[in-house]
C-alpha cells in the first residue's frame, strides 16, 4: 500500500495485522494463468525467456510463486507483513521492503513486472515515480509489464469477489471488492473491500475498508512509459493461444 506526499500514511488491516488471510484471499491456483502470461509477453520482448526479474509491490507473491523456479526473482512491497507472506510462498527468492516509487536497488534485472499494486498511484507524479524505478533497475533492452485492474477509458465500476477454505481446519476467507467513483473527473476512485474472516474456531469477523485508487486513461500510460524511457510493444497474444481475459496490459522496452 502506498500513499501519495500530501497524505497522511495509512495501513489498512488487510496489508498488516491480516497479512496472514492472504493464503486464503488469495488462493495460491489464483494467479496461475497471469503467471504463464506475462512471463511470455515478458519472453516476447527480450526474444527469449528472462533470467532475473524484479516484481514491484509483490503483495502475498501469489503471482511469483508461479514463475519458473529457474527464473531468479526478487519481490518487494511496502508491508514487511506482505512480504513475510510472499516469503513463505516463494522459498529462496529475495525480499526487499520499499515504497515502489523511491526503491532503488545496486543492480539491473532482465525485467520488471508490476501487477495490481500499481492501484495505488493516485497521481501522475506517482505513476511517473513508479516507472522510473522499473527503468532504474533494467538493463538496456529489458522488458516492463505493468497489469494494471482497470483504465480509465469505457470503465463502469463492477465487483469482484473470492476466497477459499483451509484444507486443514474451519479457517476460511471471502473477499469483496465493489469499486465505484465518486468524481468521474479526477485521478482515483475509491473499492470498498469487505472480508468475511472464519477463524480456527468457527467465529466469522466481518471487516470493511475503503481504499482510494488511481486510475488513468491508456493515453496517459503511455505518454507517461514513453517518458520514463521505455518503447512501448505490441503483446501479441495470438501466437501464445491465450483463451482467458487478459485485461489491461502495458507492454514496453527499455530504451
């Protein structure tokens, strides 16, 4: 979760205290298909398979945990609780705390892949921020994959909804996310999320949050890629026989 300067830090429950749920939240099947995905359009780019990617707020590292084991990853995040997650999910792999907009790290990797965090740029200046790690870290010629939940163009709100159940006791997690804008003129709209937590003992525990995020149009995420130094590429999702939706994908390489 990140914050832009001119507002106070938040830390909602869902990225501290409740880290631990993420198992369940986000159940590790969940991302299976993203993972294939997006390690061959990063694939597409570099005109073979990447040897070292960095994966900017990496959350429960769901999504890593489905690359190949062979492909040197490193993941960071804001939350070390986050982090502590994805660290039980990807063994071996390398963890770095740090805000995505200011992160800077001794060494260049093959590739850079932002996934949902990317929400939570609430202005262009953050947008900006964030693309300017992903070039600070890449090697000339490397791939971004930034896979924002939605852009600003023909968006009309909706819900989302998952979980699942523990194999091994009454623990059990549903989640709900209904996004809605309260200003259809500024920069961010706001997701309720709504957690239905059934712990060891049966008890559920309702929890609610809101959570402020950005959205752009696909015109101001590539002017903002062109501008971080990135060319942007064309996914071309046809020779990978892709026959599940893919949502929005911002594809480039670094110049």
């Amino acid at each position: 979760m990140l914050r832009t300067a001119q507002e106070p830090a938040m830390n909602p429950r869902m990225y501290t205290e409740l880290a631990p749920w993420w198992p369940l939240l986000s159940p590790v099947d969940a991302y299976a298909d993203e993972a294939f995905l997006y390690h061959a359009l990063l694939a597409q780019v570099l005109e073979r398979a990447p040897d070292s990617l960095l994966e900017l707020g990496c959350g429960a590292g769901t999504l890593a945990s489905h690359l190949p084991a062979e492909l040197e990853v490193i993941l960071n995040d804001l939350s070390p609780d986050m982090l502590a997650v994805a660290a039980e999910r990807n063994p071996g792999r390398q963890q770095v705390p740090g805000d995505l907009r200011t992160l800077r790290l001794e060494r260049q990797v093959d590739a850079v892949l932002l996934h949902d965090a990317v929400m939570y740029m609430l202005t262009e200046a953050d947008l900006t921020a964030a693309l300017a790690t992903a070039r600070a870290h890449l090697k000339p010629g490397g791939a971004l994959l930034v896979v924002p939940d939605v852009a600003k163009d023909g968006w009309d709100g909706g819900t989302d909804a998952g979980g699942d159940d523990a194999d091994d006791s009454l623990r059990a997690a549903r989640l709900l996310e209904w996004r809605w804008d309260p200003d259809p003129e500024d920069s961010t709209f706001q997701v309720e999320m709504a957690m239905l937590l059934r712990d060891e003992n049966g008890v559920v525990h309702c929890i609610h949050e809101q959570h402020t995020m950005g959205i752009f149009s696909h015109e101001t995420w590539w002017r903002c890629i062109r501008e971080a130094g990135f060319q942007p590429v064309a996914a071309d999702l046809l020779a990978l026989g892709v026959d599940f939706p893919t949502g929005e994908l911002f594809l480039a390489r670094a110049t």
